[in-house]
C-alpha cells in the first residue's frame, strides 16, 4: 500500500565485484526488493550470456546478488528507525566530469527517494543522466550503511560513510572538468 502512494520501492544497492581469466567484472545497481519477475539466478545467466562469460562467473555474480539482498532483507527486518539525519556526501567523476557534494538526509523517511533527488539535481545542474543513476546507487549505499551502523549500535560512532572524502563543511555542489 505504502509503495502504490508515495511510489517507494525498496531497492537494494548492488556491487558486482568478480575476477574472470580476463579481468575483472564490475557493476553498480539496485535491485527491488519486490521483484517478483527475475531471481538473482536468471539476472546473473542474462547477463553472463550477454558478456560472454562462462558459467563459474554466472554463478558467483548470482551468489553476490543473492546474498547482499538477503544481508539487506536481514537489515530491514530488524531495524525500525525514528527520523535519523546522517550526512550524505557525493564523489563522482564520469567522462571527465567530477561530482562533489554532501547534504543531510533522514534515512527512516519512505518520502526521501534517492531516484527522484538524483533525477532533481542532475536536471538542476545539466548532469547527464549517468549521473543521475550513480548519485541514486551512492545514496542507497550510504543509507543501507547507516541503516546497518544502527542496528549494530555502531551509529554515534559514524561520522560518515565515505572514507577519503574531505572533512569540509560546505553543502553545495562542487564540479571539476578533465580536458583530454
């Protein structure tokens, strides 16, 4: 019922992170908690057969994908949150186009959707729409670990997901262009 009014999906934040005989496969998505159309199994086959990798691979990007929804499955069941404001920060470049930014969100609120705020500021600062994709995926991850930082009692001691980013104070966005 909550999903069909405010159009809230419960979307997982994915990281694919195999080695093959050729290299390394990595990818960033969500997955809807919800999806009832498409097993991680039949995901990970489409998508072996679309990259050509063999059937070991296929197997172990299903094994990722099945336990990182299950981790978060496990999360969600055991954490009620109240309104928690944490500090979001963004650092992205793509195709030569640098991306710095960190606002506050609460967390707990099913009214704050990554999709919807990425799709806003990409529009607000001429961002391709590569971007709006990587800040959503960014977001997702930053809040699954806060999420995960409560429910461990860990949270008062978590200043901020990002390791590396710079301690500034600034809540504006911040871009940078590489010339090749």
């Amino acid at each position: 019922m909550e999903e069909e009014v405010f159009g809230y999906e419960d979307l997982v934040p994915i990281r694919v992170n195999v080695s093959t005989d050729h290299g390394r496969v990595q990818d960033a998505f969500t997955w809807n908690l919800s999806e009832s159309r498409m097993t991680p199994e039949q995901f990970s086959s489409r998508f072996c057969k679309e990259m050509d990798f063999d059937e070991r691979i296929e197997q172990e990007i299903a094994a990722s994908i099945a336990k990182q929804i299950d981790d978060f499955k496990e999360l969600k069941r055991r954490t009620h949150l109240d309104e928690n404001i944490f500090l979001i920060r963004i650092d992205l470049t793509i195709n030569g186009i640098s991306l710095y930014d960190q606002f506050e969100w609460d967390i707990s609120s099913p009214l704050n959707n990554p999709e919807s705020f990425s799709r806003s500021l990409c529009a607000d600062m001429g961002l391709s729409r590569e971007f709006e994709t990587a800040i959503a995926h960014c977001i997702r991850e930053q809040i699954y670990f806060y999420e995960r930082a409560l429910s461990e009692n860990k949270a008062k001691s978590v200043e901020y997901y990002h390791p590396g980013a710079s301690s500034s104070t600034k809540f504006f966005p911040e871009f940078k262009f590489f010339y090749y």
